[in-house]
C-alpha cells in the first residue's frame, strides 16, 4: 500500500481525485454526479450543554435523535419529561432549515426486546400504535429501527430464527401506520456493514418498506479486535493487499474456520458493491461516517501500526473534538493515509499508540463517493463528536455536498 506521510500531499491528490471523473477521464470531460443532492443525516445524542439552537441544521437534511426506549413492548423515553423536552427543542430547529427532517431512532446497540416486540401480529400491532403516538406526540417526521440485530445477538440480545420474518412484516406495518399521515413519513433502519447481517433479513423485501437503509460503515474493525486496522474505511482493500501482516493472517484464519464469509477486509464500497448485486436500489443506501475513533496500544512500529498485533484497546471511543484537540495537535502523533483504504490513520511512536479515524479528507471522500455512485448520501454517528471549531467534519461533508 501507498502510504503519505505529508499532509498537504493527501489534501493535493484529494484535489487531483475530485477534479476527474469517476471513469478516469481528463477534467475538462467531467461528468455530473449521479446524485447531485445526497442527503446528509445526522444521528444526534443531547450533549450534556445542550444548546439546540447552535445546531448546525443548516447543513443537515436529516437529524435523528437517539435513542427512544422500547419499554414493555412500547416506544417511548424512559424518562419522557427529561428526553420530550429536548426532543421538542430540536424538532423547533426547524424554523432555521425548514427543509430538515427530524426524525427519532429507537435501539441502539445492546438495546433488548425488539425480538419480543416483533414475535406476533399482536405484539407487533402493539408497539407500532406506540409509534405513531410518539410521531404525532412530538410532531415528528420519521422513525429510524435501529434493531442490533434481527436473528443475530447483539451484546447478549434475545434473538429468534424467526426474527428475519418478523422484522419484515414489522418494517411492513409500520410503513402502512406512516402512510395514514397527511404528510409524508420517512421509514429507516440501521444496518450492518457485514454481509452476515444481511442473511437474516429479506433485503429486498424490507427495502420495499423502507426509504433509505443507514448502513453502519464503522466499527469495521470493532471494539474486542486486539489486531489494528481501519474502522471506518471507504476503499475496496484486497486480502492481497495487506499480505504479510498479522491482520491479514487473522482474517484469513477467521475465512478458512467458516466464521468470516469474506477473505477480504470490510469497507463502505464493499458492503454497497454487495447490497446492489443483492438488488437494493442505490438511491436507498445511506453509507456512514464515524465521528469517533478507536486507539489501540502496544502496538508496534511496522507499516506505522497498521494492521498489526496490538496489546488491546487503549480507549474504544474516542470523540472527533478529543481527537483534534489531544492528538492532532501532539507532535508525537503523525498522521498517515492509505490510499487503498482511502482513510487515514494516527501512530505515535513515543507511546506505540495506533488510532483508526474519519477526518475531514475521509468524510469528504465518502461524500463524493456517495454523490458518484448515485447512492442516497451519507450519515454519521453522531453529530455530537464533532468539533465546535472551524472546519469540522460537518462543515467538510456539507461543502464537498454542494460542488
């Protein structure tokens, strides 16, 4: 792999990459994005000194507030009088981006009883009459199904064989309760960046259902690996490309075991690649940016980190503002790119520490990435990490959106 250690350099060929066309031809035969106009949704978590008035709305199509709780077979907040209230201050942000759709998820990772809920006609009918009061209750304009995962366990959740007909004929009902509005509904779901996932749901059948499927293009490496490697990447790499290093020697154990169905590693081009040969129509697939990172230690000097054998997990999140405040500005820490991965990377050699990132050169990459290959657009956990200063990741998502 081509890595560059010189941080105007990666800036350049990002201006030398956007000024050709996805076929390679020179800058004056430059076609027009398939999709001119991605959405840009953002998932948000009230920040403790939560100032709804200085979300930037003005850059979002989509904000949705996370999580509602489901509770006895209901969606609703756990603590209504507390999370209601800010719900209602976001959905009143609206005055400034009357455009912007705000819209609710319900889950979330190790988030139980979704299992339970969908089980039968019953209990399904249940939940989604609790759903269409919470729309109408906070005047909203969707729901997003964040259910990790249907069939699968999720951090010790219940999961059935039956989950994959049930989350069917729930994404169905709900779709049917959206569509006695007046105004038009927007139904999403969270899905995974791995195809496994995707053989315990109907794909097609769900996305009958749905308006756009928000796939969760982070945590490609996740959270227990003890081996380093990109979390967040947007580029295709091959197992051949990372031959040699003990990241590639785990994947490929996990392969030839049965418990990896790709020799390869996972990326945000990968899974899309995978969901229209699968027949989703491009336009619903949302790909995701991370405002986080993960930092591993021990981890050693060869190929600057990457892709090695660590001592585990030094700090398993790492907000976007920590990141530019605390290691960007460290001289102990150089930031690489990889340009098969198209994501960067941050190594200090002082401190054998190796953190995996989206930056704003990744962010703005996948934005053109999304408007290129005529997917829906792009989203991102979540809208709190990112920095309060000039140039964030927001800002350079919203700019490469409006070439």
């Amino acid at each position: 792999m081509s890595i560059h250690r010189n941080y105007l350099a990666v800036l350049f060929a990002l201006a030398l990459l956007l000024s050709c066309s996805p076929s390679g031809d020179s800058p004056e035969a430059k076609t027009e994005p398939a999709n001119p106009k991605p959405v840009i949704m953002a998932y948000y978590v009230a920040e403790r000194d939560y100032k709804p008035e200085e979300i930037p709305v003005e850059q979002l199509t989509h904000i949705i507030y996370s999580f509602a709780n489901l509770i006895d077979g209901e969606m609703t907040f756990r603590k209504p009088e507390e999370a209601g209230a800010k719900l209602a201050a976001l959905v009143k942000q609206k005055e400034r981006n009357p455009d912007l759709k705000v819209m609710i998820a319900i889950g979330g990772w190790g988030a139980d009883g979704f299992s339970d809920m969908a089980l039968t006609e019953e209990s399904r009918a249940k939940f989604i009459a609790s759903a269409k009061t919470f729309i109408e209750t906070y005047q909203l304009d969707g729901m997003d199904m964040d259910w990790e995962y249907p069939g699968i366990s999720g951090a010790g959740t219940m999961a059935r064989p039956e989950d994959t007909k049930n989350f069917t004929a729930l994404m169905k009902g709900l779709r049917e309760m959206l569509d006695t509005f007046d105004s038009p509904k927007l139904l999403t779901f969270a899905s995974a960046g791995w195809k496994r996932y995707y053989d315990f749901i109907e794909t097609t059948e769900v996305m009958k259902y749905a308006d756009y499927t928000n796939v969760m293009t982070y945590d490609q490496v996740s959270g227990v690996s003890i081996y380093t490697g990109h979390h967040t990447p947007l580029g295709d790499v091959k197992s051949g490309d990372i031959a040699g290093t003990p990241f590639h020697s785990h994947l490929d154990s996990l392969y030839k075991s049965g418990d990896n169905l790709d020799p390869d590693p996972r990326s945000a081009q990968k899974i899309v690649d995978f969901l229209i040969e699968k027949g989703v129509n491009p336009k619903q697939i949302v790909i995701g940016g991370a405002f986080y990172g993960r930092v591993w230690k021990g981890v050693p000097p060869t190929n600057n980190g990457l892709y090695q054998l660590s001592g585990g997990l030094h700090i398993g999140w790492m907000a976007y503002h920590a990141i530019r405040e605390k290691y960007e500005t460290d001289s102990n820490f150089e930031r690489f790119w990889d340009d098969k991965a198209q994501a960067p990377y941050m190594y200090n050699a002082k401190d054998s520490l190796m953190l995996s990132y989206d930056d704003t050169v990744s962010v703005a990459l996948k934005t053109r990435y999304a408007m290129e290959k005529g997917i829906g657009g792009i989203m991102f956990w979540e809208l709190g990490n990112d920095t309060k200063q000039e140039g964030s990741l927001l800002d350079a998502i919203y700019k490469e959106a409006q070439k």
